[in-house]
C-alpha cells in the first residue's frame, strides 16, 4: 500500500530538523574535581609566591582557561556542594547555616533537578566518586528509638544504626548512575564506603578522637569505622575508583559525567610519605602536593583511555582554605592569595575560588576570563552546552557561562551580573560589579565572630576593583549604593530565584 506522501512530509521534516540539531550538539565527557578547602593562592601558576609545587593544576592554568572571579556560593561544604549539584542557592533550601555531618538527613529535596539528572537524561552516564557531604538516609534497627545517641558532632551510642540495610537518599537517588562515596568530612564519622547505597565491608570498629601535634589539621573526630577504612589511604581510594571509572567509561560510546568530589586538603592532613616535604608549607603544603598528583592522575587515566581530547575537566575548591594569619606567619603562605578571611567567611578568602577549565582544541590554552562566575553555574552551562533549556524550577541561581569557555562571550545578555555567598554563620555577601556588601560587622565565620567585631559598623560595603583585601570599608560613604545594593539582596533572597 502506498501511503500519502503529504502525511509523511511533514514528520519526516521534523525529524531530520531533530537529526540536524542533534548532530550539532557537542557531547564532550566532563569530569569535575571538587577539592576540599583548598585556597586559589595553593596553585603557583595563581600565586607566584605560593609555597607549594602544583604542576598537574600549572599544566590545567597553561592549557585551559582560569577563571579570575570565581566563587563558591557558601563558604564551607555541604551547602556549596548543594548549589553545585541543583543550581540553586542552598540558603533557600532547609539548611540555613553550618554544615551537616555523617548521620544527617538528605538536604536534597525529592524530585529536585540535579546535573547528573540533568545529563542523564541527555544521554550521559553519571558517576560520583569522593566525599558526598548532603546527608544520607540511615536505617534503624528498631524504629521506635533515635537513630544514635548524643548529638550529630559526638556520637556516643550508635548501636541502632543498621549498617547492613540499603542506606538511601544519596547519589544514586539524585541522578547518579554508580556512587561511590564517602559520607562526610574525613573527620566526621562513620568512616565508611557506600557504594551503590551498600557500605563495602562490616563496621566492626570504633575509631578514637586522634589529634597529632605535627600540625594543627592533623585530627579527626572519634566514630565508627569499616573493616576496610584507613583515614591515610581516602584520597588515594577515591582516585583509584575515578581512574577505573574512567577507564571502564571509555569502553561505551555515550558520554560520562564524572562529579569527583575530593576528600583533601580537608582535616586530617594526611599526605603519604612520597609527598612529605614535598612542599615549604608544612603538612598542609603536602597533601595539596598530593591533591595535584590526583589531577595528574586523572589526565594519565583520560589519555591511556583515548578520552583527552574529548574531555572538558573542571578543577574548583567547595571553599576558601583553613589558613589563618599564623599559618601565614609560619610559612610565608598565602593558600588564600591576597584576599581577607578563610573558610566560613564571608569576606573574599572564604568564598574565592580557584576554576580552571580544560578541553582540547575547543577552549583556548592559557586563556583567562573575567567573568563573574559561582559554583551554582554548573548547571546552567551544561544546559547551553547541550542546547536544552532548563525547566523553570531548576538551577534557580544558575548562569550559563558555555558562551565565555568557547570564546564568544562579546554582548551575551544571559551572563551572571550579580552573585550572592553565604557565610558559617548564615550572614550574606551581595556582589554587584566591583562592590560587594556584607550584611555583618566581621568576617560572617571564625576569622573575626561578630561578637568580636561590636564596635564596628553594622555592614560593610568594599570596591574589590581597588581594595581587593577588603580593608577601607566604605559603607558610610556610599549610602545610596548600600541601599540599593541591601534591596536588591533582600529581593533575590525572598523571589525564590536570581536566575
């Protein structure tokens, strides 16, 4: 029988309009490394005077493009890890301040568009492999009593946790194809694999609080302990996992997403006795020595596997280091490079971050970009890269800057002019061009608490452009701009969205 060639013209049309943009959308792999606490003035090609070797992160610098005004959008963990995966500023989610520990709860809410969901339903395997850090749902042996006994930080009793039972609401219900995680901070128990939800060995042990006087991030909390945990041997784990991962991908035709969230610099400094003195910043100078082996690492397992040229790799830090003025003084290192602050704060050394971006032939080597970027952008730029437009309840904070990695960011409307971080604390940071207003008296963390900082005045307002250590508050000199700056935080605060 002979069909109406009217009726098959048109589909037939739609279809080879489908192939077409098809054919146009690059599926490159991507790969996203995650360091724990590690400053953008540890990496020497950022920071001349740094103290530390970085040549695996030098080689990302020369033959990619860095990002000279990046941030987390919070400046410790468990929130920049939400904003990076969702999109979405985690300030709007249940956790309004501080981080959550091994025992907590998921943060992320059922149903909610993450990048590996988002990619997985374009066509690419996903995998997570590193310190997950967004809470986990643990299964009681008896219903009626609380999960453990104590409090989150000090566990005293933790005889009703079912460690043999699935434990849900991590990875692999968030878009994750594989997971294999840990569930916290290196120093925040239960020290245990989860990989596909199942731990992978029996939790027999019960580890002691150890502290070391070597150097002050050489401590982790007492806790549980699987048989085939050692806090020294994590990181390499992890990579070991990301490199077979990565071999084992290559083999498929369809596109991987790897998201590898490290476990270091992050407390307890643990390098291995190869990387011991390695660096003229102590113990800490050591285990980023050994953070950039992982990334050479990761190069090696993407060129013996064929994957290098079609690969972007992403190498970014969830914070600010853990690095005070003594550290400084101890070591004449800045693992924050100039600016004021480190982890939990709201001024720059909290949230400032190293970006550096990689993919061969398509980003130009040794570029750099200006660009206001945060790790909420993600998300955004996938979607752009992929030619797929977000749903409007997803990636709510999230700016696309795929136009500026391919070089044609010249009169692009859609790119972020403003960002918002957010402190230990629970204070703001609201960036505008070159200022940024703080809606606290001190650091907004640990540098300087706000009871410590009484007698100052109740904001801060700073032009980055040419006071980028933040020290010549302007806030009375500018009250124009601070109030419209203020309305304007206010506003994207309580709209739901920036985006």
């Amino acid at each position: 029988m002979i069909r109406n060639r009217a009726l098959i013209g048109l589909p037939s049309l739609l279809l080879l309009a489908g192939v077409a943009k098809a054919s146009s959308v690059e599926k490159p792999n991507i790969i996203y490394i995650l360091a724990d606490d590690m400053g953008i003035g540890d990496i020497r090609a950022l920071n001349a005077a740094s103290q530390i070797p970085t040549p695996a992160l030098d080689h990302m610098v020369d033959n990619g493009m860095q990002f000279t005004d990046a941030h987390s959008n919070s400046a410790v963990s468990t929130p920049t890890r939400y904003g990076t995966l969702t999109g979405r500023y985690a300030f709007r989610s249940a956790l309004k301040k501080g981080v959550l520990t091994g025992y907590s709860e998921p943060l992320l809410e059922p149903g909610r568009e993450t990048v590996a969901s988002f990619l997985k339903a374009n066509g690419y395997r996903t995998a997570c492999i590193g310190k997950w850090h967004l809470g986990l749902h643990w299964s009681k042996k008896d219903s009626t009593k609380a999960l453990y006994e104590g409090s989150e930080w000090d566990t005293t009793d933790t005889q009703n946790v079912n460690y043999e039972a699935s434990i849900t609401g991590g990875p692999t219900d968030c878009g994750f194809d594989y997971s294999y995680i840990l569930p916290a901070s290196l120093d925040m128990a239960p020290y245990v694999y989860i990989e596909n939800g199942k731990l992978t060995a029996p939790v027999n042990r019960h580890a002691p609080t150890w502290k070391s006087d070597e150097a002050k991030g050489m401590w982790y909390r007492h806790g549980d302990i699987a048989d085939d945990f050692s806090h020294d041997t994590c990181l390499q784990r992890f990579t070991a996992q990301s490199v077979k991962y990565i071999h084992e991908a290559s083999k498929n035709k369809s596109p991987f997403f790897l998201y590898f969230p490290l476990s270091a610099p992050h407390t307890p400094w643990l390098p291995s006795a190869e990387f011991r003195h390695r660096s003229n910043a102590g113990v800490y100078g050591d285990f980023v020595c050994m953070v950039d082996d992982v990334v050479r690492q990761i190069y090696k397992a993407l060129e013996e596997s064929g994957q290098d040229k079609n690969t972007i790799v992403v190498f970014t830090s969830d914070n600010g280091s853990m690095w005070g003025q003594e550290d400084i003084n101890a070591f004449n290192h800045r693992a924050n490079g100039i600016y004021s602050g480190a982890k939990s704060d709201i001024w720059e050394g909290g949230h400032r971050i190293p970006y550096l971006v990689t993919w061969p032939q398509k980003i130009q080597a040794g570029s750099r970009s200006s660009q206001l970027v945060c790790s909420t952008d993600l998300l955004a730029t996938c979607a752009e890269m992929l030619q797929t437009p977000l749903s409007p309840d997803a990636g709510e904070d999230s700016y696309s800057f795929w136009s500026v990695l391919r070089g044609k960011s010249s009169g692009q409307s859609h790119l972020r002019e403003s960002l918002i971080s957010h402190s230990v604390e629970g204070y703001f940071a609201f960036r505008q061009g070159p200022w940024v207003l703080l809606d606290c008296k001190g650091s907004g963390g640990w540098a300087l608490p706000e009871k410590e900082a009484s007698d100052r005045p109740s904001m801060q307002l700073y032009n980055l452009e040419q006071d980028a250590s933040q020290q010549n508050n302007l806030v009375e000199h500018y009250p124009e701009l601070v109030k419209t700056m203020k309305s304007r935080l206010e506003q994207q605060k309580l709209q739901g969205r920036s985006r």
